[in-house]
C-alpha cells in the first residue's frame, strides 16, 4: 500500500521589523497620525557597559489640527513610555522648532538613544 502525504507550502515568513522601524511606528502614534516624516538618520552608539542607536528625526505638522498634534508630540516626546520589543528608550529630547503662521506648520526635530535590552 503506497500512501501519499502532500506537504503545504509554509506561508511566506514576513520579514522582521527593526527597531528603527518600530520606533517610528511609535512617533506616529504618539504624533497621532498627524505628522509626516521628513527625515530619519539612524546610527550606531555604544558606551562601555550598553549598546544601541541613536535616532534623528525630522517631522512636519501641517495645517491647525496638525500643529495641535505636533504641539502635543513635543510636550509628551520626553517623558512618553515606548513599547519597543527588545529595547529601552534611554533618551528623547526634542533639539529644533520651527513654527510658521502663514502657511501654519510645525517642524520638530528629535533625537532618541534606542538602547539594547539584556
């Protein structure tokens, strides 16, 4: 008796999401959807007891409702708790502004320092 097995194709792995992604997730999140990402350079850091990146990023707040956003984003950004798996948010301070009324946008620059968890 011959008996044939058929094997399903295993379903396409997604691809895992980094920490600067994630972290981006979340300072869309915390601009509630409202901000749009201009720039973000990513590097490596390293002292002699952590690991880790350190983030720049560049938003823009255009129009009222959004600069209401970005007003808020940059009174919570240092003390906003991040859930980023696998890492610790260790710093997040906002480094530039720049507001105009006509046309009405907010501009916000931020640096983050991601650090490795373990």
């Amino acid at each position: 008796m011959h008996i044939e097995t058929t094997r399903k194709p295993s379903p396409a792995r997604k691809r895992m999401r980094t920490p600067g992604e994630r972290l981006l997730d979340a300072l869309a999140e915390l601009a509630q959807g409202k901000g749009h990402l201009i720039r973000h350079n990513e590097r490596n850091w390293a002292s002699i007891t952590f690991a880790g990146t350190r983030h720049r990023v560049e938003m823009l707040f255009e129009g009222e409702g959004a600069v209401e956003a970005g007003e808020c984003f940059i009174a919570f950004l240092p003390e906003h708790e991040f859930a980023i798996p696998g890492q610790l948010v260790a710093d997040a301070v906002v480094t530039e502004v720049d507001h105009s009324l006509d046309p009405l946008f907010l501009r916000v620059k931020c640096e983050l320092l991601l650090l490795e968890e373990g």
